[in-house]
C-alpha cells in the first residue's frame, strides 16, 4: 500500500516558516509600542512631580530665572509626550498592517491544511478500495481454486 504524501508540503512548510517570521516581527512592534506607552507614562510622572515643585516653589518665591526654567522644562516634556503619542498613533498602524499580513498567512495555512485533510481522506478511501479489491480478489481466487 502506497504511503500518503501531501504534493503541496514544501509550499506549506515555506508558509509556516514565513508564518513564523511575521509572528514574530508583529510581536516586535507590540513591544515598541508597549515601550512607548511605558515611555509616555514616566514622562507624565516626570511632568506632575514638577508641576507640583513649581507650584511648591511658587508658594514660597521663586526667582523669574528658575521660574522660566521650570515652564522650559514643562513645556518640552509637553512636546516629547506629543511625539510619543504619534510615535504610538503610527506604531498602531504598522501594527494593524502587520496583523493584515499575519491573518492573511493564517487564511493561506488553513486552506492548505484543509487541502491536506481533504487528500489525505481520499487516500485513505482509496486505500480502502483498494484492500477491499484485493480482498474480494483473493476470496474468489480461493473460491476458483477449490472448484479447480
């Protein structure tokens, strides 16, 4: 009896393999965007602590010198969380694109493996047949040579 043998095994493999790569490079930009997210969430920590000296400060006097630094510093913190949050808006969208690609793959994979199960059914009915052939074959053989 012939051993099953999938014809489209090396394009599966080839699918899985780049399947694989895509897994990992989205859970590298989940990462990235988890990091900025982190990132932003320091930055607001940073920004209240000093809102909070300066308006300490303020309370008891403050310099116009130090006080000018101090909005300095808040307002480019204010700037960095502005870049953060579109850094993250566009690692979003490389993310959405990525998931495109990786659902795509899975959708490939699934038909493929469907294909397979498919082949692999027919195979196993025709091997049936085949035995069941045989089978008969040989029982009427025995029937012919009990006759003879």
């Amino acid at each position: 009896m012939k051993q099953f043998t999938f014809s489209l095994e090396r394009i599966q493999n080839y699918k899985e393999q780049i399947l694989s790569k895509e897994k990992v490079s989205l859970t590298h930009l989940t990462n990235q965007e988890r990091d900025l997210e982190e990132q932003i969430e320091c930055l607001i920590t940073q920004k209240e602590t000093t809102w909070s000296v300066l308006q300490k400060k303020q309370i008891e006097g403050i310099m116009v010198s130090e006080l000018q630094s101090y909005q300095f510093i808040l307002q480019n913190m204010t700037h960095q969380l502005i870049e953060l949050n579109q850094s993250i808006i566009l690692k979003q969208k490389e993310i959405a694109e990525q998931k495109k690609v990786v659902l795509a793959l899975y959708q490939e994979l699934s038909g493929l493996d469907k294909l397979e199960t498919k082949q692999r059914n027919e195979h196993k009915v025709s091997q049936q047949k085949a035995w069941e052939l045989e089978v008969s074959e040989q029982i009427v053989r025995g029937m012919h040579d009990k006759k003879v």
